[in-house]
C-alpha cells in the first residue's frame, strides 16, 4: 500500500540522511518505537517524529525548580563490561566494541530531596525552557548513543518516565509551566493578604495541612503559635470540638516546621517566626528541646526527693513573706533583660503545702488582656535599688534603639535626618525611624539587610525636604498617605514589597528636587515595570542608593 510503502522506504531514507551522525550502526531502528505517544495516543510513525522520554506531572514538579536556577540534576554512569549487549537490529552494526559502555542516568537524593550542581553555560541567553526541553530518545539503541555524546559533550539532557512526541512534549511543558507560574501568583497573592491580615491585627488563619488543622497568629501573643485541631467526641454523635495547641518557644515552633515538611502553611510559618526559622538552619532546635525535657526530668527527681521541702528552704536562702493582692511588684521580662512594674490580682497556692506557687499580675499601663500568671521567682519589690536598675536598663536599651546603624551613617539622608524644613514636619525619633532594622540573632543574611534597606529608605523619606513632596491634604503625601507607607515599608516580607514602597517613593518626588545626574543614573537601572518582575536586594540596594545620591536635601521650598 502506498502508507507502507512510505514507511518502509522514503521515511528511512529521511531519517538516515537527517540523522548525519558520524557513528556507524544508527540507522532507522535507533529511533523507532513500538510504544504511543502518552499525550496524542499516536505512534512515532504517524507524525513522522521519534518517541522521547517525558517526565510525568510529579517528576516535572520536582525538575523544574532546578531547572529555574539553571541547576542539573542527573549524572551520567557509565558500565564497562564484555558482556553488555545492547538491542540491536539484524542489520545493523555494533556500536561499539566488545568492551562496550552501557550508560545510564542516575539521580541523588538527601532525605528525600534531590541533589543537584550549578551547570557551566557558556550562553548568557538565559532560556529557562532550553533545559527542560533536552530530551532523550526512547528507543535503547538511541538513547545510548545521545546519553554518550552529551556525557562527552557535557551538554544537559532530561529524561522521564512517559514517551511522546517532542512536538507533544514541547506543548505539555508549556502548559505545565504556565499552570506553575498561575499557581504561584495565586499563592503569593495569598501569602501578601495574609500578612496584611496579621499587620493590622485581624484573626485569620495563616494555612490549613493535609490533616485539616488551622495555624493561627494573635496579636496578643505575636510570638506564639496556636495549632486548632477538630477532635471527634468519644460517641461520635455529638459535634466535633475545637482542640488548642500553643507554642510559645521558638525550638517548639522549629519543631512544628520541621515536621510540617513541605505542607503549604510551612512558607507563611517560615516568614513569620525567623527566630525558629535559625534554629531549624543550625539545627539547633532539637538540642534546646532535648535539653528542656532533661531539666523537667531531674526537677521532678529533685522535687520527690526534698519531701516537698520550700524551694528557699532548700537553697538555704529567705525569699522573704509572699507578695499579697493589690500589691505593687517589679516582674522580671522572660528573657531577663527588663523589670516591669505591675500589681498582684491573685496568688496561686499549693493545696497542701500552702506555698506560693504563681502570681497572676497586671502590667500597668497595659491592656488587661496582657494579665498573666508568672513564676513566683519572676516577682521582686520595688526597692530604691531593683528601681534604680531597671532605670539604668531602661535608659540603656533607649539609647541603643535611638542610634543611627553604623552601615546607614554613610548617607547623604543622614546629614539631614534631624535638619529644620523637612517635609516630614514634626521630628521623629530614630527609634520610629529604625525600629525595624534590629533583627533576631538567628536571622539570616538577607533578613538582616533587608532590615537595614527598610531603614535606609525610612531615613530617606524622613530627610525629604520641604517641597520636595506635596504634604497638604489633598497631596499625594499627605500625613495619613505617608503614614500608610512608612507602615508598608516596616511590614515588608520581601524584596518585591519593598520595591513597590521605593517606586511609590520615587514617583511622589517632585522632578525639581532631582540632581541633573539623576537622568543618565536612573536611565542605567531597569525601568519601574522591569524593577518590579526583577525585584531583589541587590536591586533595591542599588536603587535605594541612586535615590539617596540623587535628591536635593539643601533645596527648601
């Protein structure tokens, strides 16, 4: 028939003189396939087109965030054995000698997430789907023939466990990666809503795992995380009741992480709790919690063995008679670092003993949804010299939040920080300025500068002379404008929401207040439109500095 004439003569023809390989033994049936394509349930003859191997939907989940970062994750084996056979045709030749290779691909994985290397491109055309295109035959013969010239030619390849056409395969990850992108958008929106929602103190859950318990952050305890779990009653008739889960420290919420895995409130808990987040890095967390279990386990040999002896009593040491009700007291803060004054609402007493063994206290000043039940030796009295210490204390701990950072001393904006005639009107207190600059000591290197470009650009808008921006009420910076920003720019989570805060910076500077260098700075940084899809902190460093180059902080209006 003149189908299976074409098939048995001109197409192998086409193919053998489109192949142009240089090694003999590849012919026709080093690219033909008995199996169909998985996307059009076509066989390779009817395109006219070889068979490939396609990752599936997991495997291209996995590949393609490697494949981003232009990192490579399979390496080439190699088999040297005699008796390697390889599938071969009547007429074809071997393709290589009796001592012939066998290759095959292999892949790396550490606690169940794959290993991977930087890839040595030589392009500086980044072409992300290039890498996620280089396919490898099905057909054996084939496939050992192009897995042996990339190997030699250290050239990236991907492989899978689906055959299809290329053409097939080629619209699969294009479809894949567009889906990836909108999911991703979806979940970023997602994430910049709920940290919003926590910003201005409203109660919403920050994710939902797989087993359908709720992760929630309050403003009240804005270093806790409450965990609630719907538990089923004992007949299981009645409604199912709400179950509370608290984790105040930060080795109990880096445990949660770790344990969460790669579930969707991970991302959020990571943003939100950083302290936990340097404990899971320097693995750290598991000694703090293992340590704490062994301090309850010898606290309690310890207190079966005294015959429920006074802790004073024990230590050979007179704390004194308890604190009464309405009593004026000093409380030590958790970590040791400051007294607070408060009163004694009630006193908690053991049963049999009669011994004092908590204070509930009132912070004065304080809301009354901050009362809380502390350990008796977190309470003193308000002596001339506890007062006097928490005086010195107190002032220290001002005077550093109301210095200027060393690395932010070096800006035109600090000259003019605490100037007259600026557009920021009444003076601010560098505390209101840098209060978001200090981080945790388990912060990372980039939340930590991203602190300081938070202040750095702070600095700026408070140096901002008069005129430079329109600060009457029907302004674009009036008071309540720029007070919105000044919150939007300390409650960044990233480099993409503080770009958007300088961009807005930069459009509400009045052209007149710009240096004539500003042109030709500004005309060799990405536009507004490319800043915002590149944004990063190197980005925003370097255009945090043009701006702070670039302003007229000696014009006054």
């Amino acid at each position: 028939s003149p189908s299976s004439s074409f098939e048995e003569e001109i197409l192998s023809t086409i193919i053998k003189n489109s192949l142009c390989n240089q090694e003999e033994g590849l012919d026709l049936q080093a690219v033909r396939c008995r199996e169909s394509c998985h996307y059009c349930g076509l066989p390779d003859m009817a395109l006219g087109a070889p068979l490939v191997r396609v990752p599936d939907d997991g495997e291209w989940k996995e590949l393609f965030p490697h494949a981003v970062h232009e990192r490579n994750t399979y390496m080439v084996a190699s088999i040297t054995s005699k008796s390697a056979e390889f599938p071969k045709s009547d007429d074809s030749m071997d393709i290589d000698s009796d001592d012939s290779k066998k290759f095959m691909t292999v892949r790396v994985r550490v606690g169940g997430e794959l290993v991977s290397s930087k890839t040595d491109t030589a392009d500086n055309n980044k072409n992300y789907d290039q890498s996620m295109q280089q396919f490898l035959p099905r057909n054996p013969i084939g496939f050992q023939s192009e897995l042996k010239f990339r190997e030699e030619s250290n050239l990236s390849f991907l492989s899978g466990s689906l055959s299809a056409h290329e053409v097939c395969a080629a619209a699969a990850q294009k479809s894949r990666k567009d889906n990836f992108l909108r999911d991703r958008k979806d979940a970023f929106k997602d994430f910049l809503m709920k940290g919003a929602a926590m910003a201005c103190g409203k109660s919403t859950p920050i994710g939902l795992d797989k087993w359908g318990r709720s992760y929630w952050v309050f403003s009240a305890e804005p270093k806790s995380l409450f965990i609630c779990e719907m538990v089923s009653s004992p007949d299981n008739v009645s409604p199912q009741a709400k179950k509370w889960h608290r984790f105040a420290k930060p080795e109990e919420i880096a445990s949660v992480i770790v344990g969460l895995g790669k579930e969707p409130p991970c991302e959020m808990l990571r943003e939100v709790y950083p302290e936990a987040m340097g404990l899971v890095k320097d693995r750290s967390w598991s000694t703090l919690l293992f340590a704490r279990r062994r301090a309850k386990g010898d606290q309690v040999v310890a207190s079966s063995s005294d015959d429920k002896k006074d802790s004073a009593d024990e230590n050979g040491q007179d704390t004194g008679p308890p604190f009464v009700e309405d009593e004026d007291v000093l409380v030590e803060s958790e970590d040791g670092s400051f007294l607070w004054e408060a009163v004694i609402i009630d006193v908690a007493k053991d049963p049999e003993t009669a011994r004092v063994t908590g204070y509930l206290v009132h912070f004065k000043n304080w809301n009354s949804r901050f009362d809380q039940w502390v350990a008796p030796d977190r309470v003193v009295e308000p002596s001339k010299n506890n007062l006097e210490v928490q005086e010195e204390v107190i002032g220290e701990y001002s005077a550093a939040c109301n210095a200027t950072p060393d690395e932010l001393k070096g800006m035109f904006a600090f000259q003019y920080f605490d100037a007259k005639k600026r557009a920021k009107g009444k003076t601010r207190t560098a505390f209101e300025v840098f209060d978001c600059v200090s981080v945790g000591k388990h912060d990372s290197h980039n939340e930590k500068l991203l602190g300081l470009l938070k202040g750095a650009l702070l600095m700026i808008e408070a140096a901002l002379p008069r005129g430079s921006v329109a600060t009457d009420e029907d302004g674009h910076w009036n008071p309540e404008s720029a007070a919105l920003w000044r919150s939007l720019v300390k409650s960044s989570l990233g480099p993409e929401s503080l770009m958007r805060c300088i961009l807005v910076l930069e459009d509400a500077i009045s052209p007149e207040w710009y240096h004539e260098q500003a042109t030709q700075l500004y005309a060799a940084i990405p536009t507004q439109f490319r800043a915002m899809t590149a944004a990063s902190l190197t980005a925003i460093a370097l255009r945090v500095s043009i701006l702070d180059r670039c302003l007229k902080y000696k014009k006054i209006a």
